[in-house]
C-alpha cells in the first residue's frame, strides 16, 4: 500500500482531532508571550544598576600572598592553565603567573589549596571585562629553595616552612626541614651555612640538599 492509499485510508475522525490538539501549543505560546508583554523583567539592569550576586557565586579568585606557599598545586588542578609557574635559579624566585582573561571560575585552585586560605573565589569582584588583556595577568613572587650542591629547585621557603608547621613534631625527622629551621634561627650568625667542597661528605646531609642528593649522602655513607 503506497502513501496516498494510507492516507486515504485514515479515520477522518482521528484526523479531525489530531488537527485540534496542534492549535493548544499554539495558544499556551500566545499566552505565555502576553503574559511575559506585561510582566516584569527578571534579568538584572546589569552594568546600568549593580548587581548583587548570590552567597555562594563564583567570581573572580582572590590570592592572598600570606597565606599562599607557591607550592604548585593550583597551577597542577587548573583546567584552562590559566595559572603558570616559572623558577628563576639565577635570582632564586619563582613567578606565579595568573591570567583571569583564560580563568574559567571552576573553584578548583580554591578546593585543592593545601593551606585552605592562598586563595578565594569572590561573590563581589566579577566583572573583570577589559580591553588590555594584560590588566587580567597578576604576577606573584615567592623565594625559592634551592640544592646547595646540585643547583635544583627544591621548592619554596614558605612550602617547607608550612609543611613543618603542619606536621609538628613529626616533621623534625627531616633533615631538610631541620636545616631550614636552622637557617632561619642563624640567620644572624656568621658562617651559618656549610659549604661543600667537590663531592658530597657526611657532613653535607646537615646542608640544604634536594631529595637526590640527599639520596647519594646517605647511601655513600651507609654503604
């Protein structure tokens, strides 16, 4: 049976009241579009008046340089990489670069902060729109630690001092948390570092060392 005989074949009935149900959308949408005519509008008059956004809403993050270590892990969680980490070991600093123009307000950097205060999403500060997308990039400085004998990056000051904080009295079974305490109490001292000569020595462990170098002193030595 071909098209035309199935139409033909079709109760004029059913017909009749398939034609009748496709006019009420048409009127609900009539409707709907009179009464949003009349209605009030409930979109905001945003940048014309201010806009005062919920409690929890996610805006611009906010760094606080006191309480953010550079420690790495908001650059590691970050989606659109909007947050980039560059160690200079000729000046032992380490520039946190953050581009707010790329930042996609995902509250990872806040959720996965190791201090829990580095950085907070504001519900105040949203509107970031410019034309000079450099007035969106905030560069952030923190000291580097760096290995006394090989010249790598070990990590920040304020990340081992924070680690050795968080853990107390545990964290005197490391030596270089030890050596860091240290430095900081002798920092007015004469001669308070140790220098290493040519090759790594027993006495080297008690200096600042990355963990591979650390790793040599103690095997030389127990070996």
């Amino acid at each position: 049976m071909n098209m035309r005989l199935m139409v033909l074949a079709e109760d004029p009935i059913k017909t009749i009241i398939k034609n009748e149900a496709m006019r009420y959308p048409k009127l609900r949408e009539l409707r709907e579009a009179v009464i949003s005519l009349i209605s009030p509008a409930y979109t905001s008059s945003f940048p014309f008046k201010e806009h005062i956004p919920a409690e929890k809403f996610r805006g611009k993050p906010v760094v606080d340089d006191k309480n953010c270590i550079g420690c790495l892990t908001c650059a590691n969680v970050c989606p659109p990489l909007a947050i980039t980490i560059s160690d200079d070991k000729e000046s032992g600093i380490r520039s946190v670069t953050r581009d707010w123009g790329r930042c996609i307000f995902c509250g990872q950097c806040e959720a996965f902060c190791i201090t829990g205060k580095g950085v907070k999403l504001s519900n105040k500060i949203y509107d970031i729109a410019t034309f000079d997308l450099q007035n969106n990039i905030e560069i952030q400085k923190k000291e580097l630690l760096m290995c006394k004998f090989c010249g790598d990056v070990i990590t920040t000051k304020e990340h081992i001092l924070f680690l050795f904080n968080k853990l107390g009295p545990k964290g005197y079974s490391s030596t270089l948390s030890l050596n860091i305490l240290n430095e900081n109490l002798l920092a007015s001292a004469e001669n308070a570092d140790i220098e290493i000569d040519d090759d790594l020595k027993r006495k080297d462990m008690f200096n600042i060392l990355c963990p591979n170098c650390q790793r040599i002193v103690q095997v030389k030595n127990l070996m």
